[in-house]
C-alpha cells in the first residue's frame, strides 16, 4: 500500500544561495523520484501555524527569522543563510510534518515529510548547520499534543542532531537515538552524552563497512526500547550517511536504511513510523534513499 508523502511548494523555494550545498534541487530531485514510485502517495499539505514552532522555539528567534526573510533575506550564521522565501518554507515544513503526524496518528499508516530546509542542527534559540527550526522536535511535539506521549526519534543523519539532542535531552518522553561520524560538524554527540537516560549516542569514524554502521545503529535502537514501548516513531532521515556524500564519510546505501526501517517495523509493529528528511547533498542519491525508506514503510 502507498504511503502518503507530505510536502508544500514553499519548502523549494527556500534557498541559501548560489553553490550552497543545501539547494533546491535537493527537494526536487526526491519530489521526481516519488512521483514515479509506486510505494508513495505525493500530498500538499497546508502551511503549519506559528503555535506549533512556539511550542519548541521562542517567539524572538521565529519573528528574527520572519523579518529576515521580510527583508530579503541574509545570513543567520557563517554557513545558514535565509532568502526571501524562508520563512514561508519554515511554514510549509511545518506544515507537511503536522500533516504526516497527523496521517499516522489517525490514519493509522506511516508517513514521510519530505521538507527542506532540514532541522536537526537548529537550537531553541538560534539556527546553524543549514538549520532555521528544528522539525522533527515540532514534531515531537505536534504528536505528544495528539496523545502520542512517548517519541523515539531515530537520526541517521551523518551529523549529530545536536539541536535535537539540546531540545529533548530533558525529557523523558522523548528518547533519541544517533548515528552520525566522529569527529565531525558539530562536534557533539558523545556516547557518555546520555540526558536523563534518554540519549543513545553512537559516534562513529569514516569508512567502515557499512554494516557496522547499522549493526551499531541498531544496538542502540535495541537499548532505547528496551521495556520501553513508544506512541510513535521520527525518523530523522538524512540521506549525507550515504556513501559518497560530499559533506560525511560513511559508506551506507539506500537498501541499509531500507534494512533498518523493515527491522524497526518489525520491533515495533503497532508504532506508527513518520520520516522527517534531514540533510543529503548529492540530490540523486538522496532522492534514491527517500525511495527506499518510503518503499520500506509501504
Ligand atoms: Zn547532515
């Protein structure tokens, strides 16, 4: 059965400026894909509201970022900059994330955002790595609002989430689960990193056999839901653990991250599953492993 895929137009309007590694053609390249996957259901969703960005965000850094795009745009950190689309594409995210939560969470199927720019960098307070918001964090959120009281976020992004780690780490509703390189950007993510219990770091160096990565990976899935059931499922799906990817090392292709979304079906078959895309930056590649995670959530 199809799943359905959320996204809005906005999200591809979004761009941090010529040679950028984070660009349009990102998103387009995995809207093309989909659009001729049989596994996949495309849907606009409408724009998300303000209210769900203030339950994990200030007000001063969402009305920074709204006038900064007002003004045409600019930079926010030495490698995150925002154009006079940004804050509309924060909204469209936003949007299609409530929208795939939502699907999973009455609909009963599992569901993909597929949104850019990516979130898992972005603190409460300040944006960086590429990253305005945290998406899958508003997520977390938007379910835990629906009843959905505990949420494993997965991240296989190859770059630690540290905003997402910053934001939960806290709470222990929320557990959080990291593969990603070390040393790396951002710096964090160590495994002695543990919160309240509830942060499974798995830091890794480059150019091990891909295997182990997911053996590793999935160790610490294993751990976190040990005795330990959750309400729903955000994979912070980041398509730079590829191999080849110009920003990480690791050696992943999409029939791994396929592999380990089949087993987390598996483990957790009454779970609805919700992908957030996170980073990728060869479009191609990436729009091969959102196919492939879709196909495996189908
Ligand atoms: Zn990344």
């Amino acid at each position: 059965m199809a799943i359905p895929v959320f996204s809005h137009p906005d999200c591809l309007a979004h761009d941090p400026g010529p040679g950028h590694p984070e660009t349009p053609a990102r998103l387009a390249a995995v809207l093309a894909r989909l659009r001729v996957e049989p596994s996949a259901r495309l849907v606009e969703a409408p724009p998300g509201d303000r209210d769900a960005l203030r339950r994990v965000h200030p007000e001063a850094h969402l009305a920074e970022l709204e006038e900064l795009s007002r003004a045409g745009g600019g930079s926010v950190s030495l490698d995150t900059c925002a154009n006079g689309a940004s804050w509309a594409a924060v909204l469209g995210a936003t949007g299609a994330l409530a929208a795939a939560i939502e699907a999973a969470h009455a609909g009963g199927t599992h569901s993909f955002a597929a949104v850019r720019p990516p979130g898992h960098h972005a603190l409460a307070n300040r944006a960086m790595g590429f990253c305005l918001v945290n998406n899958v964090v508003v997520g977390a959120r938007e379910a835990q609002r629906l009843g959905r009281d505990r949420i494993l976020i997965i991240d296989w992004d190859v770059h630690h989430g540290n905003g997402t780690q910053a934001l939960v780490e806290a709470d222990p509703t929320v557990r959080y689960v990291s593969l990603h390189q070390h040393p790396w950007y951002p710096g964090t993510g160590l495994a002695e990193e543990r919160g309240v219990g509830n942060i499974f770091n798995v830091p890794r160096g480059p150019g091990a056999p891909a295997d182990r990565y997911v053996e590793d990976l999935w160790s610490a899935i294993v751990a976190a839901t040990d005795r330990w059931v959750p309400d729903l499922v955000l994979l912070s799906a980041g398509y730079d653990a590829l191999a080849g990817d110009p920003l990480g090392g690791f050696t992943l292709e999409p029939a791994d991250l396929a592999g380990l979304t089949e087993r987390l079906r598996e483990r957790l078959p009454m779970v609805p599953i919700v992908g957030v895309l996170e980073g990728g930056y060869r479009p191609a590649r990436v729009a091969e492993g959102v196919a492939a995670t879709v196909r495996a959530l189908a």
